[in-house]
C-alpha cells in the first residue's frame, strides 16, 4: 500500500498542533482557574498587607491597658455577723444548749466578695456602698496577692460609692480618665472579681452614657455596657484603652439565674472622683438642699393647665425649709434654677445638691400662670434614713 508523503507530513504536523494547544490550555487553567478559597486567602492577606491600620485594628491587644491599671484594682471580702433567730439569742437558750458549734465561734456569719479600685497612693480605695455597708469584717486583697484589713473611711448610699483605708503607702493607684473622653461605641475593659473566682477582664463597648431613671440610686448618671460583669465586680473598675478609669461597675440588669446579659452600669468617671475627694476630705459628701418634693409633668396635663414645656411642679414642700422660707408653695411650677432650664424633677434635684451649703439660687417659675421670682439659701442635705 503506498502512502501519501504529504498527507504524513500533514498528519504530524496536525497532531503537533492539537498537542501544543492542549499543553498550552493545561497551563493557562492551572494558572487562572485557581479554586474560590485560595483567591480569598490572597485577598485577605493582600488586604492586611496594604491596611495595615484595618489589620492592627482587628487583632489589637489591649495588654498593656490591663498591665497598667490591674495592679490598681482589688479584690474585696467582708464578713457580717448575723443575729440568731428569734428566741435563740437567750442566756437561757445558752445555758440549756450551750453553744451548738462547738467552736465558741460566731455561729452565723455572712460573707461577701467584690471589687475596688485604688485612687491614692496612700491606701484610699473606691469601691459599692452595697458591698461594704453594715459589715463588720473587710479585708483587701492586692493583685499582689497580700491580704490587708481595711476600714471604712465614708459611705454615700445615694450614689452607691463608699471609700475604705488600708494602712499601707506607695500603692499603684489607677490613672482617671478625662470626664468628656468617653464615646458611645468605645471600647471598654471590665475589671473585677466576678463570683469571687479571682481578678478577671471582661471586654465590650460603651452601649451608651447618660443612663438614668434606672431606680438605683438618688443620683445616676451610668454608662451602660455590654462588657460582662457580674456579681462580684460590683466595685471593680472599667478602663479604656489607655488603662485608664472611665467608671466603677455598679450593677448589671440580670435574669434570675444572676448572669450577665451584657446590659452592665457603672458609675462614670467624674462622679467617682467628686464623691471620693468629698468623703476623704469630710468623711461624707455634702449637698446643698431645696427642700421641696417636685413631680414631672406628662404632655397631656401641661396642654391642659396651659404650661409651657420645661419645669416641674411643687406637689409638696418641707416644713421649715429653704423653699418655704423664700415663699415657695405647692403648686408652684418651677422652670428655672440659676438661669439653667428645668426639664424633670432630676434636673432640679442635680442642680440644688451641686450647690454648697450656705449658697443661694435664683428660682424662677409659675404660679397659677404668671411668672415669680424668689432666691433660696441652700442649707445641707439630710443624710437618707439607713436601717440595718
């Protein structure tokens, strides 16, 4: 059989071809057609490369916030003697049965753990009024580990701060921050003691500032956090990432099992640094005082009585006190102290106890619609009734 010279030639040269095209795809596939994951992964490294704030910013370590102001922050246990149950606290009870103990120990002690923060070098330490009122027993433990009694140096029940003393110098007391350096959307460290497991930080944002009207305290002003705190941390310190204290933890919103669920309240910054330098200078904080019992108005009364939309009204006044004496009555809508607008009966109630004791305020305001004008001397507010 005789076979075509340039149809062999034509067939090699074909197939020579076809190979080339197919190496030539093979390579171009391998090189392009790479797998979605592996595009991703350069991506993301290419991303971290070229930003590097954007990749700083997602694996930030707030190490050197915590190792400044940890050292400042102690874990806090206290002991409180109970009485005995009705009829048990008898010399015949005890001559009949004796102590049950056997110990010639107390035989019912409460205890109680929590946080405080240092403020001065000199042993001062913030901490809850909750966590130390009426107890009998306080003892501070240092980040050090070392254990010291402290005392009480003053309470006020109506911010809910309290400031104890150990008898110890050079302690590393936390740095404050600035009053107006603190954000919504922040992020903030929760430092603390929960459940008594030990020093701990916790982590989240400033959810916001300004909170009120929780039904705490008489005087509240609370960041709100979403940094888990829980019993235990009461006391403890909330930093930013500086280091420094922005609040002191006060309380969480919690479901019966105790929990955090990321709604936490602490004390800002400012109110922790003016009740403390009142306590430790007096042994208390010292308020000037209105002497009158005011209400808020809702819309609807205001439209009715023909009001205009700032001021409280009078529904009661103390005997004797400042508000009587300058001729204040019940009734009377009071809309502004010192030329600054009342809007609710908090308003009112921050701007008379800011003033000392002995000051005077301009009141203005309404009685039955026409404008008044009276001064009030401020004298100190009553200390609020504590039973134990």
């Amino acid at each position: 059989m005789l076979v075509d010279r340039g149809q062999v030639v034509f067939a090699l040269k074909a197939a020579a071809l076809g190979f080339a095209i197919a190496l030539l795809y093979a390579t171009v596939a391998q090189r392009w057609l790479q797998p979605t994951s592996t595009v991703e992964i350069v991506h993301t490294s290419r991303e971290s490369t070229a930003d590097n704030d954007a990749g700083t910013q997602a694996h930030t370590s707030y190490a050197r916030a915590v190792a400044a102001a940890a050292p400042s922050v102690v874990n806090i246990y206290t002991a409180t003697q109970t009485r005995p149950a009705e009829g048990f606290d008898s010399p015949l009870f005890e001559q009949l049965f004796g102590d049950r103990s056997g110990t010639g120990e107390p035989r019912n002690i409460r205890t109680g753990a929590g946080s405080g923060v240092i403020v001065s070098s000199s042993g001062y330490i913030v901490t809850n009024n909750h966590l130390i009122a009426d107890t009998d027993e306080i003892n501070v433990m240092l980040s050090s580990g070392e254990n010291y009694p402290a005392h009480v140096v003053g309470t006020d029940p109506e911010t809910d701060l309290a400031v104890i003393k150990i008898d110890l110098q050079d302690l590393p007391a936390i740095t404050l921050a600035r009053q107006d350096s603190l954000r919504v959307g922040d992020v903030v460290l929760a430092i603390g003691n929960p459940l008594g497991a030990g020093q701990t930080v916790t982590m989240g944002i400033v959810s916001a500032t300004g909170r009120s009207s929780v039904g705490l305290h008489t005087f509240e002003d609370f960041i709100q956090t979403d940094a888990a705190i829980n019993p235990g941390n009461s006391g403890g310190a909330l930093i930013n990432p500086h280091g420094e204290l922005v609040g002191v933890n006060t309380a969480v919103f919690t479901q019966s099992d105790g929990a955090s669920v990321g709604l936490g309240l602490a004390t800002p910054v400012h109110q922790v640094q003016t009740v403390t330098e009142q306590i430790i200078q007096h042994g208390r904080v010292i308020r000037g005082w209105l002497g009158v019992v005011a209400q808020d108005l809702s819309p609807a009364l205001r439209r009715e009585l023909g009001l205009p939309l700032r001021g409280v009204v009078v529904t009661g006044v103390i005997d004797r006190g400042p508000a009587e004496r300058a001729g204040i009555r019940a009734g009377d809508v009071i809309t502004e102290v010192d030329d600054q607008r009342i809007v609710d009966s908090r308003t009112l109630l921050t701007l008379t106890t800011m003033g000392a004791p002995g000051s005077e305020v301009v009141v203005e305001g309404l009685r039955e619609r026409k404008p008044f004008t009276t001064r009030v001397t401020l004298i100190q507010r009553p200390l609020p009734q504590t039973t134990r």
